[in-house]
C-alpha cells in the first residue's frame, strides 16, 4: 500500500471540486484530487453541458421541421429534415471529452499533478484510502474536501433498467422514443422532456404536485405550460406513479381524481430529484452532523470535524454546478489560509425549458414573507424589438425591490435565450443595485437586455416602451 501526504485532499473531481483542486494548487497547496469515475463529474459527462446539447439539437430539428411545413413567419422553407439522434450522441459525447481533456489541462497547468482515479474511504479524519487499478493507496492530508455530488433517486417502484432510464439514460439514447412519459415535473424532466417533444417523441408528463415547476411562481410557469400545450406534451399534476403495466410496456399512474390509468412508453423517464452520493465513502469514520442524507456545514463550508469541508450537492439545496464552484474555489482560499466566508447574496437559478426561466435573489412571494414593502416592475418581451425579431416574445423580464430604498432584491425572466441574462441579474444584486442604477446603465439595443432597465423603469413609474 503506497503512502501520500498533502496539505489538502479533494475527494471528486465534479466542478465543485476540480475548481478547488485548481485554486488549491495556483496558491502553491500541494494538492491530491481523487475521482472515481470521469473528471468533471455528473455536470460535465451526464448533466448540465450533455443535456444543452442535446437541448441545442432538439431546438435545431424543430427549426427545420417546421420550415419544412411551412410553418415560419419569414417565409423559409427547406425539405424534411431527418434526425440522426446516434449522431447527435456522438457529437455530444465529443464535446464532453474535450472539456474531460481541458479540466485535467487545467489540473496540470494549477501543478495539481497527484489525480487519483478510484474510490475514496475515509480511515479517519485526517486518512484516506483510494482503491486504485493498481492497488490501495493511502492519502494523509492536513485538510480534506468532500465534493462527491448527487445521483438521481431511484423509486424502489420503478427501478432503473429496460425501459426505465435516469436522465443519464436519456442522454445516452439513440433512437427517440415515439413514446415518452416523465415522472416528475421539475427542471430535469421538463428540459429533457420538452427536447424529445421537439424531436418528435409523444411526451406525457406525470407530477404528483398540482402544478409543473414548483420552486417558481405560478406566473414565470405560465409561458413554459403554453409551450407544452403547443408542442402535444401532456401535463397531468396531482398525478402519482405507481409502477410498470403488467406487460411492462407503460406505468400505471393514479390521477388527481382518484382512477387508475394506464400510459403507453416506449422509455419511462424518472426525474424526481437528487440524493448524496456518500455510500461507501466510510462516513460512519467520521463524527460529522448530518441534514437528513446531505452534510451540515457551516458558513466557510466547514462541517463538524476540524479540518474537513463539504462542498456541493452532498451539502444540499441548491444543487448547481455554479453554487459549488463558488464553494470550491473559496475553501481552497481558506485552507492557504486566506480570510474567506461564503457571503453570497443570491446564486441564479435556470431552467432550461423553452421558454427558459431564470431566478435570482427573492421572488415577489418570498420578498413578501420577509416582510418588505415591494415596488415591482414587470415589462414583456413582446414590447421588445429583439425578441420579436427571434420569434420569441412571449415573455417579461421582472424587478423586485424595496419600496422605500428602492434596493433590489430580486430579478426573474422568462422567455428565449434568458439564461444569457443571469450574469447582469446576479451583478446587480451582489453590487446592490438600486433600482435607479438598472435604470440608469445604458444597456444595448436592439438587445434582450433592454427588457432589464425598462422594468425597473416600470418599478419606478415610467416605463418607455409601454
């Protein structure tokens, strides 16, 4: 058994904890980073960047679908288009190998040059042992970070196998379902499920809450369930999953009302959340507290043990690549001994849907609970000459503030291509910006931007353009 000690020990190399390892080592850290299966982790190779291309792809074939009907305003046509979804795979699959290859360039250029590929067990607080390839090596380390993600829940009813895929699953298929049902109407399933309706797939989606989106309001919603009604997708809230069909060729779902029925698939699709992946990583070694099956931490990421910090998904809500970056990159700060606290004032959330929704800092409703008197503006894209220009109108761009101080508390949008918009959305509450700020910056046109100032403009009592 070979022996290595280090000043710092990242266990997972998903954006969490290669962003650490890469901190770790710029600040002359000797660094060791362990991976169990590929750099980049779920986000990079079965998550965040596979699914865009695969939602880039959808949005592409459906362009040319219905320019081959005649369908587009500008008057293009083109023939029929055909989708070689095999194909599409492999250019996806492309793309992750190269930004593989780029994260362990990044590695090397940072001189963390100690990467360890195989399963991390914790001996002790201060000990680690990876089973490798090439046997067990044992890890001694001043301070270690445990950034081992999530993993999609498997419903004991409904196991992963044959017809029923994770969305790891789904970007691995290559062939599109002529029959697709969704159990579960949050982001993952409804960005993947909304793809394979543009692709051609007949989408059911089943949520056993009364409505699609839960953690957004009912109004950011709204345009995403039109363009689900467009696209033939149906949408049954208040709707539990049961199991297979006997045959196995469907799931058995209980309605709202109470009936049993039946939905044809040729794929079942189970979207219903995210758990820990800590099975196996000797947690029971450890006197750590725990939140349910996620790792308390403190504000610097700390958990309870001296010397060990948690990062990421296996510490909980809200499960973004970006939230864990931003961990990462401060812990290493820390551990070289730099004055750093996790001070963040909000972290965007996006749903890739179409129209896509961003978030960020509080929404009217929680603003609202926190007891502040609000001025809200709201101003819609189909008052925007850009958007109307991309056949993408529908939808507002919405500020929320504070009525005296007029500080704003919170951005959201709704509509095409917004996800682009969260950096200025989370820029303005993290520098906080007033509403006469956003107001008074000059923002491009013709841009989607636009739609920002004219909010707060709204907010102020003076909107513009309507």
């Amino acid at each position: 058994m070979t022996d290595i000690t280090c000043k710092i020990l990242v266990i997972g190399a998903g954006p969490g904890g290669y962003v650490c390892a890469i901190r770790a080592g710029q600040l002359g850290l000797d660094t060791v980073i362990v991976e169990s299966t590929k750099l980049g982790g779920s986000c990079l190779n079965v998550g965040c960047i596979p699914s865009k291309a695969m939602i880039h792809v959808a949005e592409e074939f459906e362009k040319a679908a219905e320019a081959a009907a005649g369908k587009t305003p500008f008057g293009l046509t083109v023939s029929q288009p055909t989708l070689d979804l095999k194909q599409a795979v492999a250019w996806k699959d492309g793309i992750v190998q190269r930004l593989n290859n780029g994260v362990a360039g990044l590695l090397r250029k940072a001189k963390v040059n100690k990467i360890l590929h195989g399963r991390a067990r914790f001996r002790d607080g201060k000990t680690v042992v990876v089973e490798t390839e090439t046997g067990p090596k044992t890890v001694h380390a001043e301070a270690i970070v445990i950034a081992t993600g999530s993993a999609p829940v498997e419903l004991p009813f409904l196991p992963f196998g044959g017809n029923v895929i994770s969305s790891t699953g789904a970007l691995a298929l290559t062939e599109v379902p002529k029959r697709l049902v969704v159990v579960g109407g949050g982001y993952i399933g409804l960005e993947l499920g909304t793809a394979f309706a543009r692709m051609g797939s007949k989408v059911t989606v089943v949520e056993a809450q009364d409505r699609i989106l839960p953690l957004y309001d009912a109004e950011l919603t709204g345009p995403v369930s039109k363009r689900l009604t467009a696209l033939g997708v149906e949408v049954l809230t208040g709707a539990k999953a049961l199991g297979l069909t006997a045959k196995g060729d469907g799931l058995r779902i209980e309605t709202s009302d109470g009936k049993e029925r039946s939905l044809p698939a040729d794929k079942i699709l189970v979207t219903v959340g995210r758990k820990p992946v800590t099975d196996g990583l000797g947690l029971e070694n450890l006197v750590l507290d725990m939140d349910g099956r996620f790792i308390r931490i403190g504000e610097r990421c700390e958990t309870t043990m001296r010397g060990i910090y948690a990062i990421g998904d296996v510490t909980g809500e809200p499960m973004l690549a970006h939230r864990a970056m931003a961990q990462g990159e401060m812990v290493a700060e820390i551990v070289a001994g730099l004055p750093r606290a996790w001070d963040k004032r909000c972290i965007p959330a996006i749903c890739f849907t179409d129209p896509e929704i961003v978030s960020v800092g509080l929404s009217p409703d929680e603003a609202k609970r926190a007891g502040h008197e609000l001025k809200i503006g709201q101003f819609p894209f189909a008052a925007n000459g850009r958007a109307m220009t991309r056949h993408g109108e529908a939808g507002f761009v919405r500020v929320v503030a504070q009525a005296g101080s007029e500080l704003v508390l919170g951005i959201q949008a709704v509509g095409q291509g917004v996800s682009e918009l969260s950096a200025a959305f989370g820029l303005a509450i993290e520098m906080g910006a007033t509403l006469q700020d956003i107001a008074g910056t000059i923002h491009a046109h013709p841009t989607l931007g636009e739609a920002f100032p004219e909010a707060a403009m709204k907010a102020l009592g003076h909107a513009l353009h309507i």
